[in-house]
C-alpha cells in the first residue's frame, strides 16, 4: 500500500521498488544499521546493482533521523540509562588504547 503511494508520488518508480526502500528505511532506522539493511534487502529482493544507489542514500537518510530523534536502537532501548553508559564507556576504551594502559 505504502508503495503504491510511493510510486504515486514519484513517477516513474516501479511500486516494487518504491515497497523496497520503504522495508529498507524502516529497517534501517529501527536497528540503525544502514550497511546491514542494505546488504539485507538487496539479499532479499535479489534485485540488480542499480539499485544500489537509491537504497543507500534512503538508507543513510533514515538513520541519520533516526540518530538525531533516539541516540539508541531498538536493540538498546531495553537497556536502562545506566547500561548504555556503561556499554558506550567500554567503547571509548577499546578504541582508546592509552586508556587502557592506565
């Protein structure tokens, strides 16, 4: 439904593809993982290399919203306050090696 409406609003798109990108955006956007929604759709949909270019930006738009309304993704929303801390400071660590040493 949502790709027929799509396809209507941009003319020209095949409502296949339009369906697509939408699946991709909201994939995307709920995990925050652009590279693996985009890897996941084109597994899925087994559609060739031109669509590539529209999925990724779609994509990379969708969680660069989603980021900047909900630093967390759907995996850490059921964490609390304190255990995102917690997992963002051994992040900060492993890539600090310096810190480590201290």
């Amino acid at each position: 439904m949502l790709g027929s409406l799509g396809a209507h609003l941009v003319p020209g798109v095949p409502v296949g593809l339009a369906a697509l990108l939408g699946a991709a955006v909201v994939l995307a956007a709920t995990t925050q993982g652009p590279i693996s929604a985009t890897v996941l759709m084109m597994e899925l949909s087994d559609r060739d290399r031109s669509v590539i270019a529209p999925l990724l930006l779609a994509v990379i738009s969708a969680t660069l919203v989603s980021r900047t309304i909900e630093a967390r993704s759907i995996y850490d929303a059921r964490l609390s306050d304190e255990q995102v801390q917690a997992k963002l400071a051994g992040r900060n660590q492993a890539a600090d090696p310096s810190a480590q040493s201290r």
